[in-house]
C-alpha cells in the first residue's frame, strides 16, 4: 500500500508531464495506422529519449511502470488495462476518477486503481462505447456499450453523475461454464444438475428468475448446451452475453435511440420480429417489459423449450412479474386471462441466488402446474436448505428432493426418451437426503 501511495503523489505528476510531451511529439494519425505492437514500440522509443531529456530519475520497475501506463492511455483502456486482462474479476466499478472497486468471487472490493483526473476517465469511455458506435457526452449522458470481447459496459456521465463518470464494466467469462462445474462448485447438486438436463432435452419453456449479479445469464447458457445441434435458435438480448454452441444460431440485439431519438429497437421489436424467422427455440436474454407478452405467446404457439431470465426474487414473485409486465405494456386483460396464459406457456422456473457470503446457488426448481381458481398452483421439485455457516462465515447448505414422484413433465421426458434419467434421479436425490453443502 506504501507504494501505491508513493506512486499516487510524485508518480502521476511524472507521468503527466512525459504524457503531455509526447503528446507535443508523436503524430496520432500515422500511430493509429500501425499496429499495437509497432506502435507500442514507437511509443516506448519516443517516451525512453523523453525521459534522457528532462533527466528524469526513475528505477528501471519504475520506468517500465510508466511505459505500460503511457502505452494503455494511448493505445487501450488507461488504467483498466490490468483489470481487463485478470480473469478472476467479475465486475469493475469506476465512480469518478479516483475510486474503482471489483468484484473477485463475490465479494466487492476496493482497489487501488485511479485516473488522472475526470477527463482522462471520460476519454476512456468515450473511447470504450465509440467502438459499438455510441457517444457518451452531456447530451447523451448515459450509454449502454460492449467491448470486443462481449463484456458489458455502462457509462453514466456528468452532470447526471456528481463526482465524475460512472463506468461499470460486467466481464465477459471466456471458458464458458458448465452445469457440470455448477456442481462441484455446490450451485446445485449432481441430481438436481441430471433434472435441468432433462428439462432442457425435453424442451420445457423456462423461465431462469433471480436477483442482480445472481447467475442467471451463466444459468440460462448451461442450460442451452442441451438444445439440439439441428435446431434453429434466436436469442434476443439487451446486450449479446450468450455464448451458444450450436451451429444454428441467430442473436439479435437492441439498438437505443439516436440523439434525435429516434432509431430505438426495443426487445419488444426483436421478439415480434424472430416470431417471423422462423425459430425452433427463442432465448429472450431478460424479460423486463410488454416482449413478456410476445414471449408468452411464442411460448404457446409451438416453439417449445423457449427460455429467458427475468429479475425477481422467489418463483411465486416471477410469476407476479410477468403478468405485472403484461398489464404495464398496456394489454387491458382481466387477471385471469394474463394468469392462464402464463400457466399454458411456462412450464418451469429455475431460481437463482446470490448468498450474503458471495456463493451462487440454484434455490428452487419449481414446475408451473395450473390453476386453482384465480390462483397460479406451483410444485418445487427441488429446493435448497441453508443450514448455518462456517467459521469462515461460509453459508452451509443442501439441495433435497421435495419427493415428487412424478413432475408434470414426466410425459414430456418420457416422450424424448429421457423418463428413466429422470425418474434414476429423483430417486438418488430422494436417497441422497441433501448431502450436498
């Protein structure tokens, strides 16, 4: 930490008076032709006679330091860079030019990462969102963006933002992860991973619920690694996140506003349109407005094992949501109507949650059964028990079986030939008591 601080003091007025020298010096236009390692290379060369010049005394880790420094304002992401390039990161968070906090296996933490000033932080988000064709200024203070690498990138600009740009970068995880590695990370138990496999051969429409930073888009993945290789598949999302493997896929993303504001292309807009693209499966990245309706409907109208995410916090709260996302886009249905719909397009929710100690685990496995009245009759097949905590102040817990003999999609399995998988399952779970924690 002591060399953090010696750094911030005597270190950023160094770097800022060699940055502005060769800024006088180089010429951008002809850099920008090169490519990054050439370039790096002519910056390096120029930076070093810099240095000779003003005869600046610096250690040699101390003079490397600042080429690299130098090199990512120029070239990359300024001080992001080493965030961008460790892979244990989850999220970075930037409030102005001074604070940046990341998220390492569930945990928020503080770091000691800054800027040199505000404006050198807002010319890295100008440069992160003009790669997607986006601005980011006062007129157009707030941006959704993504980088090469499919992380997503939200930028909230002065004035809407007090003390500086508010830059908040969701890493984009490049080895994809698998129900499998659920497992042994204890997200959900080996039976109740054997019962979404099922769920997803069988071609039940899901719905994948949970709270912010939950694990629903890495949920929603695992899950389509069980569609067929043949099938035709839309996904539909706000930011391309999904990482599908099939050889048949076709991803369609919004588009905001213009400055005019106009140009917008709502989820709403891809879900109608993908209706007429002929797809076998629909992927809806989250649900969050009126496409709850459109998405409903696809449900019901042959394209089986469609799935999408939405933010709530328990399966009986999803379900409230969808129909309070159909009455909000302006459909004047009766409750009824809205909640027999729902029944007849989904088939099961699978809960995500994010625990007070940073885990993720897969909550309830819950079927959609009918109706009951006006009330919506749900059945958890599989449910997670937290037990206490470790020393540590690690969460203990176990899935268990519910003891369902049969779910409501047991004709379906059996019709996709997957009842026995089913059926060796909820008897292992059945036995198993819970032994996962």
């Amino acid at each position: 930490m002591a060399t953090e601080r010696r750094k911030s003091e005597g270190y950023y007025e160094t770097k800022t008076s060699i940055f502005s020298a060769l800024i006088d010096t180089i010429d951008l236009s002809q850099l920008a032709k090169l490519d990054t390692e050439s370039a790096r290379e002519e910056i390096r060369d120029i930076i070093n006679d810099i240095i000779a010049l003003k005869a600046v005394v610096m250690s040699i880790a101390e003079q490397e330091e600042l080429l690299d420094d130098i090199c990512n304002d120029v070239l990359g992401y300024g001080p992001l860079e080493p965030l961008l390039a460790r892979d244990d990161i989850s999220d970075i968070m930037v409030n102005g030019a001074g604070t940046t906090f990341i998220e390492v296996a569930g945990k928020v933490q503080k770091t000691n990462v800054r800027f040199r000033d505000n404006l050198q932080l807002m010319n890295i988000c100008q440069r992160i969102v003009s790669q997607v064709g986006r601005r980011v200024d006062e007129a157009s203070p707030i941006c959704d963006a993504r980088l090469a690498d499919g992380s997503r990138v939200n930028v909230i600009a002065p004035p809407l933002a007090i003390d500086g740009a508010a830059l908040t970068i969701r890493k984009f995880k490049k080895d994809k992860l698998t129900l499998g590695q659920l497992v042994k990370f204890g997200s959900i138990s080996p039976e109740g991973a054997t019962v979404l496999e099922v769920i997803g051969k069988s071609r039940c429409n899901v719905l994948v619920s949970g709270g912010t930073g939950s694990g629903k888009t890495t949920l929603l993945n695992c899950l389509t690694a069980f569609i067929e290789a043949d099938e035709r598949i839309i996904t539909c999302e706000d930011a391309a996140e999904l990482q599908l493997q099939q050889p048949h896929v076709v991803r369609l993303e919004t588009r905001p506003p213009n400055l005019e504001g106009e140009g917008q292309v709502t989820m709403r807009d891809l879900v109608k349109n993908c209706l007429r693209m002929r797809p076998e499966r629909i992927i809806v990245g989250e649900v969050r407005g009126p496409e709850a309706f459109d998405l409903l409907q696809a449900m019901n109208t042959g394209h089986d094992g469609s799935m999408g995410t939405l933010h709530a916090n328990s399966p009986r709260e999803a379900l409230s949501r969808l129909e309070s996302m159909i009455t909000m886009g302006g459909y004047s249905l009766p409750s009824k109507t809205i909640r027999e719909m729902v029944v007849s397009s989904v088939d099961v929710i699978v809960q995500a949650a994010r625990l007070r100690d940073g885990s993720r685990r897969i909550t309830h496995i819950t079927e959609v059964m009918g109706m009951e009245g006006d009330v919506i009759v749900t059945q958890d097949i599989f449910l997670y028990d937290m037990v206490g905590e470790d020393e540590h102040g690690k969460i203990i817990g176990h899935h268990r079986s519910t003891g369902i003999g049969r779910p409501k999609f047991w004709d379906r399995a059996r019709y996709y030939g997957e009842d026995k998988r089913l059926a060796a399952a909820l008897d292992a779970a059945d036995r198993a008591e819970g032994s996962f924690g």
